[in-house]
DNA sequence: ACCTTGATGGCACCAGGTGACATCACTCGA
DNA sequence: TCGAGTGATGTCACCTGGTGCCATCAAGGT
C-alpha cells in the first residue's frame, strides 16, 4: 500500500515490494497469486460477511431485500468510517484499469457467493442470479454515490436509498411497450 | 480464435499467433493491446451500436426503457443466429478467467459509455448511471440465459423477459422495513 | 541426536509487453 | 522521374510478472 500510493501501482516493482517486506520476490508470490492480489486479500472475509448474512436474514424475506441485508451489514461494518482504509484503497484502484478489472472479478465472485447464499434460503436459479447481481450492482454504485459524497453519510444509509432507486427505475422498463405500464407497483 | 480454440488461451504464445497470421510479435502488439485483446476487439462496434440506438430512442422514454431499446436493438442484430461466433467465442472466454476479468471490463465501459448516452438525453447523472448499470446487468443474465437455453429462442425475447424479471424482483426490496414500499423520501 | 515438515531463499527460465531504430512500400509534388 | 515524407512492418534488446526446481533452515516430535 505505501509503494503504491507513493509511486503508483505500475511503477512498483515486485522485487520493491519484496525488499521493502524483506522478503523475496520468490517468497510474495507464495504469498500472493498476483501483483494486484495484495490490495484484494481481504476480499474472502467481505464475501463471507455478506454470505453468512443474507443466509441469517429472516426467512420469507424476498430475495432482493435478503441481499439488501446482507450487503447492508457489510456496509454497516466493514465500511464504517468514510475516511478508512477502504477509501484509500478505492483511491489506489481508480488510478489504475488493471486493478479496475480485478476489483470487477472480486464483484463478480461476490454476486456468484450471494447467488448460492439464496439458493440455499430456496429461491430458483433465475431469480437467485437476478437478486444477486441487482444487488451487486445497487452495492457498486452506492460505494461510488459514498465515497465521492459528504463524510456524514453513511454507507448504510446511501445503500438502502440506492436499492430504492434501483426499484423506481426499473419500474418503468415496459414503459413504450405494448403491455400497460402502469398496472404495476407505481400504481 | 483458431489457435485459442484448438489449444486454449494459455497455451497459445503470441509468438505462434504472429507466425500463423503471418506476422511478428511485434507487429501483433501493434494492432492489439493485450493478448486477450483478440477477442474483444469488436466490442467497440457493439458498444457504438448500442449508444447510438440508446440516443435515438422515442424522446420522453423512461430512462430504463430506452437502454432496454438500446440492447434490445444489439440482441437482434449482432447475436441473430444462436450458434454463430459470438457462440464459439463466448466458450473461449468461459474457458479462461483472464478472458472473463476482459469481458467484465467491456461490460462496465459499455455501461459508462450508456451512462453518457442517457445523460444526453436530459436523465440526471445518478438516475442514468443506476439505469445504464441495472440495463447491463439484465443483458449479461440475458446473455448467459440465452447462451445456456435452446436455440429457436431469440436473445431479444430472453433479454426483454429479463428485464421485467429484474423490475419484479427489484420490486420488493422494501420488504421488511419499516417504511411502506411505495412512499420515499422524494414522495 | 535424527528425521520430518513447512516456510523461505536462490536461480534459471518463460512469456507478455515496450522502446528504439531500420526497412520497405506507397504517395505526392517539384 | 526523382526524392521527401509517411505509415506499416521487421529486428533486436530489454524489462518485469510469474513459475519450477532445488537448497536451506528452523521448529517440533521421536
């Protein structure tokens, strides 16, 4: 993390991040699978806290508002201060695609865990992947509304309204079709 | 795609690629940036595609009803026929995470760039960014349903089935809380 | 004391990717 | 017709991420 907030995550050497470690470089890819793989490590934990959650919500919940639960709790621990380690790291992968790509597989893993987290509560296939991703995505753009809002904002807060959003616009996907668009939950 | 379907993405050396093209390693990474970006070098014709058709939809469409437009006009053409390449491709890239780390990233560029395309048309920044995101998330399921399902149904027909299954499912995600599902603070 | 085991170091090596320079074909204006 | 300019390609050297293989070393058990 020093080395590549100082000199960015491209200019960082392996063999640097070794040394500064004292280690070899040999010895962090026992380590660590990849470069990237330092700033993803704690990943597995995320993921479990959000599974173990959406497992532990109230059974008869929908789908989406189990999912909305699970990541909310996530959102309620893991990324309790605005100004944490979290942002730091987010500020790190911004700055560079290849951490971009490997933050978007972390995601996808996460919606995949979720998926079975679901299944396991009953839900089918179908609607357990849709659940899953909605709320993956809902998640995603909630970091980003956070990160860049006022500090005083919680994540939890900012994700609950996300979800909400999500909702109202998805509402209106029949809308120019020929089914009647109103007869739905905005009526 | 010859070499990557006969021997696998890892397998296959840059070096053998040039040389079956008739070309140098060098010359290779002329055109291409990466190895991977082979296969995803079309991507940019769809994504123009899909921005285009997103920006021409009938004015005073719903956000979400006019990237569901703008897919939709992407199903119907580029992925007409079920086994045609995109088919052959999509195998190669299941085969290979660094190939799925790729797609996830011109997936979420492909989001971006629709992100634009509804800001174009008037749609605020944080109602288009959710309606970009949760349009592409319905199109990757879509696209995974149609891959995974029989022939004779068109990717146009999974897609628009998709995304009144991510409005249903989106819709109770209130559930269980305290406020009544319909009244938001926007009310 | 001896052996096993796990973590580390050392080293050679492969492959993806880049920079710098030479070459070659092609076009265009004097 | 010729020479300059331009763009695509080839050649070569080089860096770095990543892996396989074997040596080493400390700890713990017998």
């Amino acid at each position: 993390m020093e080395l590549y907030t100082e000199r960015g995550f491209e200019q960082t050497t392996v063999a640097e991040i070794a040394e500064r470690a004292g280690l070899t470089k040999r010895t962090f890819f026992r380590h660590y699978t990849d470069k990237r793989d330092v700033l993803f490590a704690g990943a597995a934990a995320l993921q479990t806290l959000v599974v173990d959650s959406v497992a532990a919500a109230p059974p008869g919940l929908a789908p989406i508002a189990a999912v909305a639960e699970g990541l909310g709790t996530a959102a309620a621990t893991t990324f309790a201060d605005h100004d944490g380690v979290p942002r730091a790291r987010q500020a790190v992968i911004e700055a560079n695609p290849e951490l971009q790509e490997r933050e978007l597989v972390k995601l996808a893993t996460l919606g995949a865990a979720v998926t079975e987290a679901l299944r396991g509560r009953g839900v089918d296939g179908p609607t357990a992947r849709l659940a899953a991703e909605a709320g993956i995505t809902a998640f995603r753009i909630a970091f980003e509304r956070w990160i860049t809002g006022p500090p005083e904002r919680a994540l939890h807060a900012v994700l609950r309204e996300t979800f909400d959003d999500l909702r109202d616009v998805t509402s209106r996907v029949a809308e120019g079709r020929g089914a009647s668009p109103g007869a739905r939950a905005d009526a």
